[in-house]
C-alpha cells in the first residue's frame, strides 16, 4: 500500500511540517492564554459590575475591533512580510495582557479599564486573524490543507477545554489577575517559534500593492465572489443567534446557578471537552453529510443548547448540554472555515477572510450587544429563547446559499492571457485603463451569450476591475463590445495574473458564442500622460 497516500488522507498529516507543527503547538499555549484570560474578565466583570449589559459588553469590546480593522488586517497581510507582522502584534497583545494583570494586582481596574483594555486585546485579535489564518497554506501546501484547518479547530478546543478549567481554579485561589498574567507570558511562545522561522521572501513579479487599494481589490473581490458570499451569509445566520449562550453564560452561573468562578470554567472546559470530541469525530461525520446538511443539523443542535439553558439551573444538568454546544460550534466553525479557505486564490486569501473574520466577529459582536439589551430589559430566558428562534430562522431563510466545494486546481492562476505591450516611456502607474474587447455574436445565440457575460462581469470584477459594461453596435447588430476599466497600467498586469483556471472556463464558456472564423479583438486604452493633456 501507498504511504505517501495514507500520510495525506490522515487527518495529522499536517504534522509533518516542522514549522506548522511548533506553531500549532505554540498556539495551543496561547489560545489557552486567550481562554483563561475570557474567563478572567468575563468574572472580573461581573465582581465590578451587576449589569447583563455590561458583561456582555465585555464580548462586543473583544469582538468589535475586528468590524474596523479586518479589512486593512487583510490587506496588510496579503502585502508584507506575515511574519514580521505576526511578531509586532504578538509582542503588542502580551503589553496588553500585562497591563491587565498588574492593574488588577494593584486594585486600579474598573469596568472603563476592563473594557478598554479588552478592546486593545481586541485590536491585536482583530490585527492577527487574517495573517494567521492566510499562513497556513504557505506552511503546509494544499495537500495538506484540510489536515491543517482541522488540527487549528482542535488546538482551540483543547486550549478552550484546558484554559477555562485552569481559569476557574486560578480565580478561585488568586483572583482574575493571575488569569491575564499567564496570558502575557503564554503569547512568547508564539513569538519564539516566529522569530526563530526562517521564512523563505516569495518572489513577486509586481511592486507590493499599496493599502488603500490592496483594500478596494480585496472588498470588490469579495463582493463580486458567490462562493465566499454564501460562506458569507451562512456565518452570520448562525453566529448572531449561537453569540448569546456564550455571552449570558457568566450570568446564567452566577446569577442564576448562585455558582463559582470554579463552576464558570467547568462550564467552558465542558464547551472545550465538547468540541474536542466533535473535531475527532468530523472527518468520518463529513464522510457521509454534505456540508451544508451538517452546517443545517449542528445549528439546529445549538438552538435546542440554547434552550436547555433557558430551562434547565443545575449545574450537573448544564455540563452534557455544554459539551454538546461544544460539538455543535465547532461542526460549524470548521466548516465555513474549510470553506473560505478553499474558495478563494492565493492572491487575495488573507483579505478574503478578513471579510470572513469581520463577519464572524461582527456578528458575536451584535449578537453580543443584542442578547444582553433583551436580558437587560426583559430576562435572561426570553434573551435565550429569542436567540434560538432567530437560529432556526436563519436554516430555513439560507437554504439557498449552497457552501461551496472548489478544487485546489481550480483557483491555480491559468496565465493565459498573452501580457499586452506598453512602450517604456509609459509609467506602469498610468491609469485607468480601459479593455475592450469586440464579439461577433449571431443573432439567435444572443441570449445565451448575454447570460453567459454576467458569469465574466463577475469574474473581471473579483480581480480588480472598478467598472463594466456589454454594449451592442447600432449599426451592426451582431457586433457587441465588451468594456471593463482598472485603476492602473499596473493593476492590469495584476489582473492577468489573477484569472485562475476555473475563470479561463468561464471566459471559454462566453466565446463559444463568438462566430467561427471571426477573431475576438482585444484593445488597450489608456489615460494620457499627464504632460499631454491639451486635447484641443
């Protein structure tokens, strides 16, 4: 038998690679940090303040950097250099921790402190996901990608299942302080394995994108990306509603349960324990459900989680039913996860899911905010109950937004366009510059051939191209010309190396309309040179 085969259908085949294998156990340290450090506040927040608003706020603070910044994240990580990106805002994050933790040493915090040195974790968070998550391709290639997302999922959950347990006993014995100060010291083993990696600088054949319109290429890509945008909608029909058993948990224990802080981080490891168990138990659930049916089947797992913990105030009789949400949270994380991930090219991955991240987050974050108003004004029941409505709701009304599964090919740059010549007098920053591109169309293939161009509007549009347009000539019916403008000469040579060969399909697919014998013609326009521009 084959092992080169067993070692890539096994799901620690990831493993394999050292510097993924240090940083995924690195990671694991730290994301218990991050665990012991929600327990720590969430407690925290709860000794300075009796207000579901305000605990909650404690999530909307942590979450909502992320509605403001993903996006320039993204754009950031697609364009320098991740690892030392990565180091700057590790080392950024463990300041944070530690100032939490000597000012609650001290005595100094208050729920203004809390919450807005919550936010500064927030913002390192919301700086970190999307040149984190875009790393793992480049670590382990796509042979070994889904091993890779899978094995992230379950170093978080075992980090979720180990750092509020530890949590729960260090606030009992210490106080919340203890919690943030081994968080600082759990973000330098991150910062070991990076500063020690040797990263090979990839060869570009282009100048680095600038930020501001590394960002309007990563925001028209993902507006113009069915595939990401149904990824899209299935996470924020899931997470708005999922948010409020996380969010009102600490008051459901300690208000209602009358419990510890111990009894706070047994509730979360259980949620940990949970996810541990269902990671384990994915790849042979995914070997028989669609993605879609399993998205659909563990979100109607979580609304009856949020149920029993309207109804039931035992602790005993709460710890199955975390274990269960664990199951249940990370089916659907890992999933929209695998699928943003594989639904997207290399070129744009890190602003991709930025998107992702901000939709992820933005929605705990409303979620959040939500769920803790209605508690606020009405009780922690009808909160919860609403919150599992709204879940049930969200199946049945995203039905149509199919999850997509996109082979690796696919996305591989088909560089089959032929690179159009510009004299060297002319600065590659010349901009815009027009495409046209002239058909030949018989008049009874006219239909399909405009259906067909919207499938090329969005293709142009995803890498790069600000605006589009399908005209036909007055003069000559079958004559129709294709326009799309983008912002530079430079752009355009991006553009090319865009198309991957799932796009080079799709044009195909629009000149097969083209009447046989009749070449396409192709033309290149661009503005003036700024010392030409008395047109008179």
């Amino acid at each position: 038998m084959d092992t080169t085969i067993i070692a890539k259908s096994s799901p620690w085949s990831a493993l394999r690679h050292p510097t993924f294998r240090w940083l995924w156990l690195a990671s694991i340290a730290s994301n218990v940090g991050t665990w012991m450090h929600e327990v720590g506040a969430g407690w925290l927040m709860t000794s300075l303040s009796a207000s579901p608003l305000s605990v909650a706020l404690v999530q909307v603070a942590g979450s909502a950097p992320m509605f403001f910044l993903a996006l320039p994240a993204g754009a950031l990580a697609d364009i320098v250099d991740k690892r030392r990106y990565l180091l700057g805002v590790q080392l950024w994050m463990a300041a944070v921790a530690m100032t939490l933790a000597l000012l609650t040493l001290s005595g100094l915090m208050s729920v203004t402190l809390l919450l807005l040195l919550t936010l500064g974790m927030g913002i390192g968070t919301a700086l970190m996901m999307p040149a984190w998550s875009a790393l793992t391709p480049e670590l382990v290639g796509k042979d070994d990608l889904q091993s890779a997302i899978s094995l992230s999922s379950l170093g978080i959950n075992v980090a979720r299942a180990l750092g509020p347990a530890i949590a729960g006993v260090l606030v009992s014995l210490s106080g919340p302080w203890a919690t943030f100060g081994l968080n600082a010291l759990s973000f330098f083993a991150v910062i070991a394995v990076l500063a020690s990696w040797r990263r090979e600088p990839a060869t570009v054949a282009f100048p680095a994108e600038r930020l501001l319109g590394a960002i309007r290429a990563g925001w028209r890509y993902s507006r113009s990306s069915k595939p990401l945008q149904a990824v899209l909608v299935r996470a924020a029909a899931f997470f708005i509603g999922a948010s409020a058993g996380i969010s009102l948990l600490p008051l459901i224990v300690r208000g209602e349960l009358q419990g510890s802080a111990a009894d706070f981080g047994l509730l979360l490891g259980s949620v940990g324990i949970g996810a541990v168990v269902g990671a384990m138990l994915l790849p042979r659930i995914r070997g028989k459900l669609s993605a879609d049916t399993l998205v659909a089947g563990a979100s109607v797992i979580y609304a009856l989680v949020l149920l029993a913990l309207a109804s039931l105030r035992t602790l005993h009789a709460l710890i199955p039913v975390m274990m269960l949400s664990g199951a249940a949270w990370i089916a659907v994380l890992s999933s929209l996860q695998l699928a943003a991930q594989t639904s997207v090219p290399n070129w744009v991955r890190a602003r991709a899911l930025s998107v992702y991240i901000l939709v992820f987050f933005g929605s705990m974050a409303a979620g959040g905010a939500l769920w803790g108003l209605v508690a606020s004004h009405s009780s922690i029941v009808i909160a919860l109950l609403s919150a599992g409505t709204i879940l049930l709701l969200g199946i049945i009304l995203t039905l149509r937004f199919r999850l997509p599964v996109t082979d690796a090919d696919d996305l591989a740059p088909s560089l089959h366009w032929p690179l159009p010549v510009l004299s060297d007098d002319h600065d590659q920053e010349r901009g815009p510059v027009m495409v046209t591109i002239d058909y030949d169309i018989a008049p009874e293939r006219v239909a399909a051939f405009r259906q067909a161009m919207l499938q090329v509007r969005g293709m142009r549009q995803r890498n790069g191209s600000y605006s589009w347009g399908l005209m036909q000539d007055s003069e000559n019916p079958r004559r129709w010309q294709e326009f799309f403008f983008d912002e530079s000469w430079l752009e355009h040579l991006r553009h090319h190396h865009r198309v991957t060969r799932a796009e080079q399909r799709i044009e195909a697919a629009a000149r097969r309309y083209q009447t046989a014998g009749v070449a396409v013609r192709i033309r290149h326009l661009v503005t003036p040179a700024s010392g030409n521009r008395d047109l008179s």
